[in-house]
C-alpha cells in the first residue's frame, strides 16, 4: 500500500518509519479517511508564500499525521476546516478523524478518542483587570472574555466560561483572532494554551497575569478523535496499536519538544481507548502522565 505523507519533506522519515512500525500490509486497507485540521499556532499552519513550495505545512500535526501514516499504514486525507465546523462534520460523519481533542460527553457521542497528552490551560487576564482569580473576574459584571467557538479547556474553564452572560464572551471562530483580540486590549481574559501566548509575553511583560484557575483540579487530556460511524473497530485498534508505538520509542516526546516546548505537556500512559460512557474518564485523571 503506498503512504501518503504531508508534508514532502517527511516522506523519507514515512518510509524509515514503516520499516520499523508495526506490519499491517496483509490486514487489508486502512482509508483512506477524511482528517479535519485545525489552524493553531504551532500545530498547523499552511505553508507561507515565502517558504519552501516543497513544503506543504508546518507544525506539529504535518509530522504527526505523516509519522502515524507510516506506523499504521494508514491513507489520510487533509482538509482544513474551522474548529466549530470540524465537529459539526464530525458528527454529520462527513469527517473521520480531527486531533487534540479535549474528551466532553457531547463529542464521545460521534467518536472514540484515544487520549495521548496532557495539557494544562491557563487565564490570562489584563492586569489594569485587576482580577486575576475566576472569582474575582466573574464578580466584575464590567469585564469580558474572548472565546473560540466549539473549542473545549476541560470542564472547569468550560463551565467559567458558560457562567459569563453572552454580553461577557466574544466567541470567534479561530485562536488567532481571539489572540489578536486579546492583544489589542479590547477584551480583559483569554483562555489558551502556554505555547500559543509565549511569544507575546516579553513584550507585555508586567501589564499581563497568567493564572492556573483550577491548579488543584485534574489533568486535561488531549488526543485523537476516531468517528464511530466511519473507521473501523479493526482500523481503530490499528490505530491505537502505532499511537502506543510512537509513545514507547519517544516519538511524542520528540515532538513536544520540536513543537510545543515549555508548554506543560504531560503523555498519557497507558494510551487507550475512550469510549462513550462517562464513567471511562475517571481513571484517565488518576494516571501518572510522564514528563
């Protein structure tokens, strides 16, 4: 079966890869399936006009999507689409597979999740604010949030958020925007990720608060969401058997590394399945993420 590898430049890291992965040439035909990514800062970009013309994208999800290809033989087909769109497609089973999702009740109900990091966000609010703890900043009727529509950090931020009336949330459809929005001073809170907001940071050194809201509450998982409808139980398990390859060798780490370094990532382990029951989350938060 021949691999499929964005961007060019991997394909000879897809090759080597499938050498050494798991065999599945004679278990039949994996795809191709239709994957949904996202534009995030430093997880996927289209590729700048001014860049290599050989490269397609860059960030995390090119090397991941083109490694997991390799290790599973899987065919994977890319289309960009807007977070809120990833999941309305999702449960139209129109899509396959998105990653770096965080697990809710409403998206286990169109697919299995296979949870590979943790991540931690964080509240960043204006120090002019002066609320920089969750109470403090609901208690102000006069201060307003930016938002990411259909994007979930984990229930704590989640239900903040939902306690904020509509006149107190901007919600936009992509993180850049929200980032832009945030830096301009026309909102006092964003919700995101270390990695996304540490190249702001030195220049608004002292004039912005980062706070762990919920520092006491359990880790937030993140992964790889597998449509029920569409792929497989076998392909499932394909899945899941080179995720946990790509665990074991230091795969992820590598990534995280390259990619999201200093961002507060932890890896799960052991990588398994999520299924729809609620009751499948508690012991993920008492696992012992690695460093």
């Amino acid at each position: 079966m021949g691999l499929r590898c964005f961007p060019a430049r991997l394909l000879a890291v897809c090759i080597a890869t499938a050498a050494s992965g798991p065999a599945f040439a004679a278990e039949g035909r994996c795809g191709p399936y239709k994957v949904g990514l996202k534009e995030y800062p430093q997880v996927y970009a289209q590729r700048p006009k001014t860049a290599d013309p050989a490269v397609d994208a860059v960030g995390l999800d090119s090397d991941f999507f083109a490694l997991l290809a390799a290790r599973s033989g899987c065919v994977f087909q890319y289309e960009l689409e807007s977070q809120p769109r990833v999941w309305a497609r999702m449960h139209e089973g129109t899509l396959d597979i998105t990653s770096w999702v965080i697990p809710t009740e409403e998206r286990r109900q169109a697919a299995v999740l296979i949870p590979i990091l943790t991540v931690r966000p964080l509240a960043y609010v204006w120090k002019s604010a002066n609320a920089s703890t969750r109470e403090a900043f609901l208690a102000k009727s006069d201060l307003r949030a930016i938002a990411v529509k259909g994007t979930s950090y984990g229930q704590g931020y989640d239900s903040s958020l939902e306690a904020l009336t509509a006149k107190r949330v901007s919600w936009v459809a992509d993180v850049d925007t929200a980032v832009r929005v945030f830096l301009a001073h026309r909102v006092d809170l964003i919700v995101t990720y270390p990695w996304v907001m540490v190249r702001h940071l030195p220049t608004m050194r002292g004039r912005i608060e980062v706070a762990d809201w919920y520092a006491d509450g359990p880790t937030t998982s993140s992964g790889l969401a597998l449509s029920k409808r569409n792929v497989s139980p076998q392909d499932q398990a394909r899945l899941l058997e080179a995720l946990k390859s790509m665990s074991a060798d230091g795969t992820f780490k590598r990534l995280v590394d390259k990619y999201l370094p200093d961002g507060g990532i932890g890896f799960i382990e052991p990588i398994r399945l999520l299924g729809v029951s609620g009751a499948e989350s508690a012991p993920l938060a008492a696992d012992a993420p690695k460093r």
